[in-house]
C-alpha cells in the first residue's frame, strides 16, 4: 500500500513562508490533483514529495516510512516535467531505458520494461526516433514512459500540458487516465488548470498562498464551494456573484437591483442586515423554454442580453443583475441580438449565499 501522507508540511525561502504547515493524506492507487493560481505552492509542494526540495517542517511518508530526508532515487517515485526532459542525443528506446540502464538493470530487464511502457503508450512505431523528430504530444508520451519503466510507487506530474496546444491537451488528459487505470498507481499531479483538475482528479486539492483552501472530489468542490475563491476558480464559467443584503428572514435584497426570497437552504442561518453575495452558475440562470426545467425553487427575471457566445448546442449569454455582469446558459439555442431583453429563471435552490466579510459559504 503506497500511501503518501504530509504532516504540518512547511517549505520558507528565508523569511518568506511559501507552504504553511499543510496536511494532506493520499490513498494508494488514488489521482489526486494539486490545483490553484501561480505562487499558491503546488509545485513547491510536488517537489518537497519528490526530494527535489528540502522540507522545513513536518513529515512526509510514502509507503508509511518517512522520507524527510531521502534523496529521489530512494524515495520510489518517477515525475514527468513540463520540459518532458528527453536526452536529445538518445532515441526513444534509449531514452526510456536509461534510468534501468543507470541503476545497473540487466539488457533482459530493461527490453521487457521498455517493451511494457511502448505498449501501453503506443510508442512501438517511434522507438528509433529522437526527440526533435517527435512531437509535443509524442515527446510527453516518452516522458510518461520512461516514468513507467521504473515500476514507482507514484507518479508525480508537474504541469505535464501546459507547453501543448489545445486539441493535444485535451488527448493527453485522455492518455494520461488510460494510463492510471491501467497501472493503478499513486498519482499526484499538478496543474493552474481547473479543467484539467475536474477532469482527470479522484480528489482536488486547492490551494492558495501556500495553504489548502478544499479537498474534495471534482462536484464537491463545484456543488459545494466552501468559499468565494472556490466558487469561482473551479468550474468554467466561473460562478456568478452579486453583492446583495439580508433585508428579512425571507429576503434578499441585491444591490441596487431586484429583491430575490432568500434559498431555502441558508434560510435560519442568515440575520437581517447581514451583508452577503447571492452565488449561482450559469447553469443555473437560464432564459424561459430554453432550459432544463427541474422543479425545485425559481424566481423570474426579465434581464436585457449585452453580448452572446455560441457555443453549438448551448449559447452563453452576458447580461446584468443588480449592475454586475453575470453569465447564463441556453440549451437549444436561437439567435439572441444584444440589446434583447428575456425571461429568465433563476434556481434558488442551486444559489449559495456567502458571508460579504469572511467570503466564506453560509451552509448547515
């Protein structure tokens, strides 16, 4: 069982705290990504794992022994890099097999592993390229084989896509969770993409500022943000939010704009005068006959359509409430000129209402 757990983890680059004391368990055989904004502490959190850096504080164990102070080469783990970090001089076969080679394998050994990784990642057709006759998509597929090889207890994967355009990116995510269902590993990966993070996670892991804001699975963290910062840095479009103010037990009031009942699933939990911001995604607002009519609370807005973007078998929609810019959703749509007013639905029971001073969800 190759359990990789962090206890008050912490990593300072002098005076300044770039990982603060985080704790995180990860199951065997789970895909957990790390996922947040440029300097949350994601990669420095990936390489403290690796050995790549030293930790300041805490413990990490894999496999429940204790690897503070390992190197990489002991710690059973195999990272593939944003950089792929292919020997150029060498070709494929050579480039898969080398760290066998290094660790002194026998010829035996390293052809049935090189055959192994070839196989699962379809590389047999490349094997006496180099990497400049290679692709992107193929060189990160080399860079996933020669991790496959060494048999780890985890694979960690550091921004694996970001240098791939998008139709290679979205290949990889596919290739990428063939891969984990096929070896069943540990896998930790790293990404500032919460479509990659939605897509390929078991469990997400947030971060921001060097601290783990919500661990959950995918639709936790899109169903049930625990923050604003949740809300609107996982899913795509980010979720809506409109400043507003608790008037009665039954009320809210939106800033500047209409008065909206307060959700049933917040109501006793709000105050009157309470300052707040009414939460909702585009799913959830959207114009009448063109959407997915569930039951459930509504209230009715008739809003004026600023901007449209098609999008096939859905349009998003721009248009304003209380003054704020908020994005809606059309199934089945028809043509929407700006400057169109239409009645939309609005799913009370899908809102959430955040406290305005702390951002955080008001929830039971």
């Amino acid at each position: 069982m190759t359990e990789v757990c962090l206890s008050n983890v912490v990593k300072d680059y002098g005076k300044f705290r770039a990982v603060h004391g985080i704790d995180l368990s990860i199951q065997d055989g789970e895909f957990v990504v790390l996922v947040g904004p440029s300097g949350c502490g994601k990669s420095t959190t990936l390489r403290m794992i690796a050995g790549l850096e030293d930790i300041s504080g805490g413990e990490i164990t894999i496999g429940g022994r204790v690897v503070n102070d390992l190197p990489p080469r002991e710690r059973n783990i195999s990272m593939v890099f944003q950089n792929y970090a292919l020997y150029p001089h060498m070709t494929v076969r050579e480039n898969l097999g080398f760290s066998l080679k290094i660790a002194k394998a026998d010829a035996a050994r390293i052809g049935a592993a090189v055959k192994e990784a070839a196989e699962i990642l379809g590389l047999n057709e490349l094997m006496d390229r180099k990497p400049s006759e290679l692709s992107g998509g193929q060189r990160q597929r080399v860079a996933m084989g020669r991790a496959i090889v060494r048999h780890p207890d985890v694979f960690l994967f550091d921004e694996p896509l970001s240098n791939l355009d998008a139709k290679l990116r979205t290949q990889m995510r596919v290739e990428i969770k063939k891969l984990h269902q096929r070896v069943g590993n540990t896998i930790i990966y790293v990404t500032h993409d919460q479509v990659e993070a939605m897509t390929l996670a078991d469990r997400i892991v947030l971060m921001r500022d060097g601290h783990i804001v919500q661990v959950g699975t995918p639709l936790d963290l899109f169903n049930a943000p625990v923050s604003t910062f949740v809300a609107t840095f996982i899913g795509s479009p980010p979720m809506n939010l409109i400043d507003g103010r608790v008037t009665d037990a039954d009320t809210i009031s939106l800033a500047g704009g209409p008065a909206v009942p307060v959700p049933v699933g917040v109501r006793g939990l709000v105050k009157s005068g309470q300052k707040i911001q009414l939460g909702f995604r585009a799913d959830n607002l959207m114009p009448d006959g063109h959407s997915v009519q569930e039951g459930g609370e509504m209230t009715a807005l008739d809003l004026t359509v600023t901007l449209t973007e098609p999008l096939g078998t859905e349009t998003l929609l721009f248009t304003e409430v209380a003054g704020t810019e908020v994005q809606a959703k059309m199934l089945n749509p028809r043509p929407v000129r700006p400057g169109e007013t239409l009645k939309f639905h609005l799913m009370l029971d899908k809102c959430h209402v955040f406290d305005a001073a702390s951002s955080e969800a008001i929830r039971r």
